[in-house]
C-alpha cells in the first residue's frame, strides 16, 4: 500500500468531520401541533418545526415530552438538529400510502421517512429511536413491493448522526446517496434477524469520508454494505472511497460487506477493532460481471469472530459460483479486486473457513493474509487468486484446510448462517 494511501486513511478521521449542532433557534414539535400519542399522524407539525428553523438560518427540532410521535416522511433541511430524546421515538406512519413513489438510488422506490437534497450541517442525536415501524412490508419480498428506505442523505454534506437507535426499517436503514463528510458514532442499528429481508444497517453509495465508529449493528441483513452504481449500469457512477469503520460490533446480519453493486468502484476503505458475533459473513467483498470495477486499496484488522459462517468471502462471482466457469472478455463492468489487506483476525466456531474466488479473466490480486486464525467446519475454498500469506492458520474439522482449483466450482458461498 503506497503512501498516499496511507496518508488518506490516517486523515479519515479528521476528513470525517461532524456536522455542527446549530442551536441557535430551539423548535419543540409541540409548539407547532405535535400530538406524540402514538397515534395522530404528527407529520405536519414535525415538518413545519423543521422548516421555522431552518428559515432562521438554523435550529434545534425536538422531539420529547411523550412517548411516541408518529409521522409519514420528512424532509431535512440544512444546518438543522433533530433531537430525539431519550424514552421518545419518532415512528413510521403504519400506513403504506403515505410514502410516495419517487426515483431513488437510479430505481423506483418510495420516499424515505427522513430525507435530505442538497443540505448540509444535520445532526440526528439525542438518546431517543428512531423506528420505521416496517414489521408489515417484509413478509413480500416481490420487486413489485417497492419498500422505503428509512433515512437517505441525497447529495448532502457534513451529516452527524450519534446516540440514537434507528431500528425496523422496511429496506435498508441508513443511506448516504452522493453525500461526503458523514459520521455515524455511539449508535444500535437494529432489526430482527431472518425476518426483515434487506434491512442493511449502513450503505454509503457512491459517498466518501464516512467514519462509522462505536456502532453496534443486528439486523436482517448486510450490516454494513459500501455500493456504487446499479446492475448494468450506462456508466458515469461515483465511486465510494475513504471510508472507515472502527470499535464497532456486528451480530446478525450478512457482515461488513463491499457491493455487490460496484459499477463506480471502492476505494481506501480502513476496518479495524471490530467484533464479529453470530453474523453470517465475516469480510465479505462480492460483485459479479454485470455490476463490477476497481476495488482496491482495503485493510482489515484487529478482527474477532464467534459463530460467524464465512469469516473471509471474496467472490467476483455473487451471489453464486457456478458449476463450470469459463473466461468471458474484460468489459467495463469487470469486477477487479486488488490490494486487499486482512491482518490479525481470529475466528471460531465457523461453517466455511473462508472463500476467495476471482474471474479467470480478472483474478484478486495483491491480497495479503497475515495472522489469520480460523477454525471452522469446513475449510478454505481459493480460486483465482493471488494470494501471499504470513501466519495463516486453518483448523477444518471435515475435510481438508484449503480446497484449491476446481473444486470450488458449483460452492455457494452465501451469508453462512
């Protein structure tokens, strides 16, 4: 890894820099009609809380002083603070009409329950929940069911989100969309496992200098998912890049995942001191050739695993490795792993030691294996890859440590568990 890398990540926290908490305006919902029974819909009062304060040139929106505020989607404004307090939650409106449709993320979709264009400076803190309440859209997986998401920053800058709970999201929970210098800090990102499909905690598409720090994160699926660009994409994507994730915990979910839809690239992505417990995949960069480009420049260290299924799964192949693979041409979409770093990890009680699959047309390169101590059930499955390894340990206690070559072929590496 070259200094200029380096130099990037080592900066990362500082880059990351939080939006500001503007107080200069104090906006209680309450003042402008807010019920917080549970029960009315309080959307309007929220909304004009948001917007009197940001038309002051900045404020703090509090919720407090009742159990439960219930609303449809809001739209942050620039240089506010939404303060949930402890013991309230803002929730999702129950009632699927009130999210509109709208084009989001390159794809239909419906609006979000909060959600930023163009802003900067929002900060969501204040010991409170935010629940989006999607127990009743999860049992239809259809793409038909076109499920919100729970917060998107759209094209927005310096965002601070810290010592709030934001659970049971329909989709995915936390999107930043095109947006930079975002912090997600002292956080529970939650949803129960198995039964809320697609609730990843964290996505940064096509977003650079994030810092997610001391976030703990169970869920339904990816934990955290770094994407740029859709499936097929014409082109013209940008690329997420210099992201950090630290002193974090995952416990269910799919893992600390890069793609799969990569089409703008990942780039100078830094995970250290993260704690791994009944997650399904431990690393986990996936792609395939329709949604592929260059993915480099990615450290991992100071990893501890227990019950997770796959601690290591790299595959240019996802979500399956099929039964005979052949070389295609290298096109635009071309998944291309390189530079991969995974140091000081340690893993028991695993079903599949690892799996690291690259194109024959476009294997990993310059992946770097150094202390690793797996023990698993199964061992290590490796194909097209250029591997260099210090320190490695593999315990399988069915078949062989390492399966190499063909043998992988037809292997669905899934989630694990």
């Amino acid at each position: 890894m070259n200094i200029r890398v380096l130099t990037a990540l080592a900066i990362l926290a500082w880059c990351a820099a939080p939006g500001s908490a503007f107080a200069d305006k104090l906006c209680d919902v309450k003042d402008y009609g807010a019920k917080g029974d549970g029960v009315t819909k309080d959307t309007v009062a929220i909304q004009k809380a948001i917007d009197d304060c940001a038309s002051a040139g900045g404020g703090k929106v509090v919720l407090a002083g009742a159990p439960m505020y219930v609303s449809g989607p809001l739209a942050l404004k620039s240089r506010i603070t939404l303060s949930v307090a402890a013991g309230t939650t803002l929730a999702g409106s129950e009632d699927h009409a009130d999210y509109a449709p709208v084009q989001e993320l390159g794809e239909a979709a419906r609006r979000s329950l909060l959600s930023s264009d163009n802003a900067t400076d929002i900060t969501i803190n204040g010991g409170g929940t935010i629940d989006g309440r999607g127990q009743s859209w999860w049992p239809d997986r259809s793409p038909a069911n076109r499920r919100p998401r729970l917060i998107v920053f759209r094209h927005s800058s310096r965002i601070l989100m810290e010592d709030i709970t934001v659970q049971n999201s329909p989709s995915w929970q936390i999107v930043p969309y095109y947006s930079d210098h975002l912090t997600f800090r002292n956080m529970r990102i939650l949803a129960p496992d198995r039964v809320s499909h697609n609730t990843d905690g964290i996505d940064p598409f096509s977003s650079s200098h994030v810092l997610i720090d001391h976030v703990t994160i169970d869920t339904g699926d990816d934990n955290v998912a770094i994407k740029s660009g859709q499936p097929n994409s014409p082109g013209g994507d940008a690329p997420s890049h210099d992201i950090t994730i630290r002193d974090s915990t995952f416990l269910h979910g799919h893992g600390l995942s890069i793609g799969s839809e990569v089409a703008g690239g990942v780039y100078n992505v830094l995970a250290e001191r993260i704690r791994f417990k009944g997650t399904g995949t431990g690393v986990r960069i996936k792609s395939n050739r329709d949604r592929g480009n260059i993915i480099k420049n990615l450290v991992y260290r100071d990893l501890h695993m227990e019950d997770v299924g796959t601690p290591i799964l790299i595959s240019e192949f996802y979500p399956k490795i099929p039964e005979v693979i052949d070389a295609q041409p290298v096109g635009r979409l071309t998944p291309r792993f390189s530079d991969i770093t995974i140091e000081n990890l340690t893993a028991t009680g695993a079903t599949r030691a690892a799996v690291i699959v690259g194109l024959p047309e476009s294997p990993v390169t310059a992946l770097k294996l150094s202390h690793v101590h797996i023990e698993a059930e199964k061992g290590a499955a490796v194909q097209y890859a250029h591997m260099t390894t210090s320190d490695v340990i593999v315990k399988a206690a069915q078949g062989s440590a390492y399966l190499i070559g063909p043998d992988v072929r037809g292997l669905d590496p899934g989630v694990g568990r």
